[in-house]
C-alpha cells in the first residue's frame, strides 16, 4: 500500500493544441475577416473552453494494494488502485511493466477504466508463473480530464508477490529409516503404544485395560494384551543446491530449469512426510540468499519451507565454503535428501562428508536432460567434458554406497527408501 | 571479410520492431483514422479548391503518422497549421459544404490524438469511453456544422463591417484567453 510519486493535475498536448488553435484562429478571424477561419476554429474553440470548464478541482488520492500477496505457482494476484476525490475524471489508466515471470491480463499490463463517480478504481490481475519474490512495480496511473487535455499521474512502487512452488506430485510407499522421534506415522522397530500389530502377549502390570484382548483372554484363561509397534517420526534433512541454474526454464506452464526441479522436489518432498508427521528441514547453499529452516513438523512448517525455498535466488555465481553441514540441523538418524544438478562437485562432497558421520544420504540430480549452454564450439567442448566428469564423480559416489537418483514425481525415492528400511536393522560403520 | 553488426544498433532495431508488433489492433485502427482524418481535411482543401498541392499533402500525412505514432507531442499541432493554411492559401470559398467537412475532420483527428496520447500503444481503450468520446465529437461537430451555417447565411447577407462589434468579440476571445490560462495553470486544491 504505497505509492512513492504523484504529479498535480497538468495540461498535456491536446490541451495546448485546442488552445492555441481556438484562440489564435478565432482571434484572426476577427482580425482579418475570415469567416473560413472562423469555422476551421470552431471546434478548437469549443473543446478548450469545454476542458477548461470541466477541469478537476482537486488532487485524487491514490491508495494501490496487492492481493492477495502469496500464491502458488500458477495461481493469479491483483494490483489494484484505488482512487478517491476523482470527481472530473474521464477515464484512469494503470500501467504494469512486463516482468518474466508474471502474466498480466490484458497481455500488454495496460488497464484502462472509465470513471464517472468520485470513487474509481483500477485493477490488473496478473498470473504468477515461476516461484520466487517478484517485484510487480513500478505501476504507472494517470488520470485524463475530459477531452484529454489534463492528466494527473502516479507512481505505485514497493509491490512484491512471493510465489511459492507448486510441489510436484510425489509419494513414497515404503516406510522409511528407524528413527528416535517421539510422534509420527512411521512405524519404529521397538515396541510401544502405536497402531501398527506387533503381536499378543501376556499381560504385565503398566497394561492399559484397553489393550487386553479378551478373546486371547478367555481362551488362555490367563490375561493377554495386543501389543503395538510404537510411531515414531523421520528427521528428513533437505539440501538444495542452488550455485547454479541449469536449462531453460519456461515457467509452471513450460520446461523446469535444474533449479525449478530441485525447488519442486523439495516442496513435494517436504509435503509428503510432513503430511505423515515426521520433522523435515532445509538447508539452502549456494543462493544469494541464505535460507535455513530448523527441523519441525506440521502444516505451518511446510508453508515455511516453501517460504524458504521461494527465497532462493541462484544465478549470481559466488564461491561456496567448502565443508559439511553440520549442528543442530543434521543429527546421525536423519535422512539427507541432496537435491542438486551435480555439475559442480561440491554437492557430491557434502553428501559424501554427510555419509561419513553416519546419515543416511540420497542424492536427486537435478540437471535437465536438454541443456544448452551456448553455441561457442569451444564452451560446447569444454561442456561435455564437465558432463564426463560428473558422470565420473556420481560413479565414485555411487560406490561409496550413496544414491544418486533421477527425478520422476511418484515413487522417486521408492528404491532408497525400501534398501533404507531392510538396512536399518543391520548394523552400521560410522566415523564418529 | 563481412563487417560485423553493430550489436548496439541491433538492439534497438530489435526493439522498434518489438514495440511494432506490440501495438494493440485497436490502437492500429485509432491510428490509422488519425491519419485518415488529417488527410481527409487537406484533401478537402484540395477538391474546394479544384487543384492538388502534393508536397503540402506529403507533409501533412507523414506529421500525421507521426502524431499517430507519437499522439504525446506537439505534431498534431503542426498538421492542424498545415491544414489551416492550406485552406487559407488556396480556398475563397466559405460555402463550400468541405470546410464543415475539413473542421469536423480535424475535430476527429484532435479527439484521436487525445483519446491515445496516455494509453500505451499495446493497450486498449474500452468500448464505453470510445463511445462516451464519441458522443462528445458528435455534439461539438454538430456545433461546428450549426456555425458554418450561420457564417454563410450572414455570409449571403453581406452585412457591412462593424468595429465596435469586432473590438467586442475580440475582447471576449482575450478574456476567454485569459480565463483558459488561468484555469489550465493553476494549482488544484489537495
């Protein structure tokens, strides 16, 4: 709700032009007898005395708004400006610059209205094509007096809509890695109160009366209770690349860059297991914005990481710090989901320096199959030697028992996950 | 050897060629009348006066295709002059039913010129203030016709000239002059 800049109420060009033709020609006319004269000026005369009479008497006041101001990709927000003291206004006209990633209707971002009240106002949807913070201004307004010959003018700056990515679709059938939570859906390999049938056993004094099956019971004659597994939840540890993006990308309506992916991933990922009640986190590297969200659960913490993940701004190359993540975010029992193009190595060598303290870790390349990076023969050259690196480097990771998994939507992690689950029993080596 | 493309002078050509094919087809039918209308009135000039001035016309449709163009600027005032004195050059005839023709011709290229001066050129301008324009033009034509109407009838009565009335008039012009300015320039209240 701001606007930086208004001008008063001006005279423009057809004003001066109405002017000058009505008074000079009229006032030859008499001058010199010329009743042509005269009659060529007529009009003239007519339409200045006419714009003059009807000029506004005062300032209107603009007041824009945008609304609403976070949606999901694809989803559309409205500019709209609301003008009083418009008395004397013919039409007003809004004016929103083209941006990448916003759609106005009408195409061209030109709204005009008419306005025959003292309260008018204008109003611009525009569709939301691509995740991220986008700047909607500056919106120019002008409002035109009768016959055009004033204007008043405004500029609307300060607007910004926060698009959150769509997650794709995903899910995951199998259940995943043990874990130490205290609530979720997953079921943990100890006994405890769950839902998930463990088996029938005698009944020992902590029992709640609840859980006595009293079929078993009577059979017995001796008392018997149904024993559960115990839920528990998964801390799901999200790493997004972002040093760099990767291939075109055409919006939610066209093709996904590599950083579309690993944003879209993300949230579906996030969404599926905060959904099944487990604690999910993000971490951001490369982005010129840090963003960072702390393990939690819930609905709310999935508008978080969306939150987060809409932050992300990747092309500005800039050194990363080499080095693991570790702290608070990361402990030995979660699952770390890198999600990353792969084309430079420093991914590879988080997930490795994650692997190595005892996580279970999983790499999602993100690189779109169809990138070109330019048409100098010797960028090309110098760009299928890096794919042979990184086909090279995702093998040696590969080795050291880590995936390295495409994207596909539904049943992506369905493999990790299901050798996830049959290792969790097993024991395991780790550096600590 | 080929000489290379001056990247910069590409990027505007890009650019002209952007906004040419950004402008709305309404905006393309406003400006075409715009034109037409400008044409219209110097040709008017030209039947009434029963011979042709070429390099007038050429003047007045490239000024008007600008002015279309740029509906923003002054042009539009230059073209108004040129037709002007076209009819004051050429024609002596105030009877001639083209000179209600010629002004209400350039009533519309006026109105044209400041119906599109504020809209951007890929934009387009609802129907309803179209027709409330529409209405207005319509009403100051009717006027211009009605004053072509008197003028020849006083015309044809051939009444002798009077000083005292003609002070008259052009006194009430500068006052009428004087209040336009003052109105036009002053500030609004806030």
């Amino acid at each position: 709700m701001t606007v930086s800049s208004t001008t008063p109420w001006q005279a423009g060009p057809a004003h001066l032009r109405a002017v000058v033709v009505g008074v000079v020609a009229v006032a030859g006319a008499l001058l010199f007898r010329s009743p042509t004269l005269l009659v060529l000026a007529t009009p003239f005369a007519i339409v200045a005395v006419w714009s003059t009479a009807t000029r506004p008497a005062r300032d209107p006041s603009l007041v824009g708004r945008v609304g609403p101001p976070t949606v999901r990709e694809g989803e559309a927000t409205t500019w709209t400006g609301q003008l009083t003291d418009a008395g004397g206004v013919d039409h007003v006209v809004g004016v929103a610059p083209l941006r990448n990633w916003l759609e106005p209707r009408p195409r061209s971002g030109v709204a005009v209205r008419d306005v025959s009240t003292v309260i008018a106002s204008v109003a611009i949807p525009m569709r939301s094509i691509r995740w991220g913070r986008h700047d909607l201004g500056p919106i120019r307004v002008a409002c035109v007096s009768t016959w055009g010959a004033f204007r008043w003018t405004a500029r609307d700056v300060g607007h910004r809509v926060v698009t959150l990515p769509l997650p794709a679709v995903f899910d995951a059938a199998p259940s995943s890695h043990h874990s130490n939570g205290l609530v979720g859906l997953t079921r943990s390999a100890r006994p405890g109160d769950g839902t998930e049938f463990a088996g029938l056993r005698p009944f020992q004094s902590g029992d709640r009366l609840r859980r006595i099956n009293w079929r078993r019971s009577l059979r017995s004659g001796e008392l018997h209770v149904t024993a559960t597994y115990a839920d528990q939840d998964t801390h799901v540890a999200l790493f997004v690349d972002a040093q760099a993006d990767f291939g075109d990308s055409g919006g939610i309506d066209g093709a996904a860059s590599s950083i579309d992916t690993s944003v879209r991933a993300a949230g579906a990922i996030a969404e599926h297991f905060l959904l099944r009640g487990d604690r999910v986190s993000l971490r951001v590297f490369g982005s010129r914005v840090p963003a960072s969200v702390a393990p939690a659960s819930g609905r709310a913490h999935l508008r978080r990481i969306l939150d987060a993940l809409a932050s992300i701004e990747p092309p500005t190359y800039r050194p990363l710090q080499r080095g693991a993540p570790r702290g608070d975010m990361v402990r030995g029992d979660a699952l770390a989901i890198m999600l990353s193009p792969l084309v430079s190595s420093t991914a590879l060598d988080w997930a490795i320096s994650l692997a190595s303290h005892g996580l279970t870790v999983a790499v999602i390349d993100t690189l779109p199959g169809d990138v070109h990076v330019s048409d100098d023969p010797s960028t090309g050259l110098a760009w299928r030697i890096r794919l042979l690196e990184r086909r090279v480097e995702m093998r040696a990771v590969q080795r050291v028992g880590i995936p390295v998994l495409g994207w596909d939507g539904p049943g992506s992690l369905d493999p990790f996950l299901r050798e996830v689950a049959r290792r969790a029993s097993a024991p395991r080596m780790a550096r600590r | 050897m080929s000489r290379a493309r001056d990247p910069l002078q590409a990027g505007t050509m890009q650019r002209a060629v952007d906004e040419l094919l950004a402008v709305s087809r309404q905006r393309w039918v406003l400006g075409i009348g715009a034109v037409a209308t400008a044409t219209t009135a110097f040709a008017a000039a030209s039947v009434a006066s029963g011979g042709w001035w070429l390099p007038g016309l050429v003047v007045v449709i490239a000024s008007a295709i600008v002015s279309a163009a740029r509906p923003d600027d002054h042009t539009g005032l230059v073209v108004v002059g040129l037709v002007i004195w076209q009819w004051l050059a050429r024609v002596d005839d105030v009877g001639t039913p083209w000179l209600p023709v010629a002004a209400c011709c350039m009533l519309v290229f006026h109105a044209l010129l400041a119906l599109t001066a504020v809209v951007p050129t890929s934009g387009s301008i609802p129907g309803a203030t179209i027709a409330r324009w529409t209405e207005r033009t319509a009403v100051v034509a009717a006027s211009t016709v009605a004053m072509w109407i008197v003028v020849v009838v006083l015309e044809r009565r051939d009444l002798p000239g009077n000083g005292a009335l003609t002070g008259l008039a052009l006194l009430i012009v500068a006052a009428t002059a004087t209040a336009i300015r003052a109105r036009s320039v002053r500030s609004p209240l806030r």
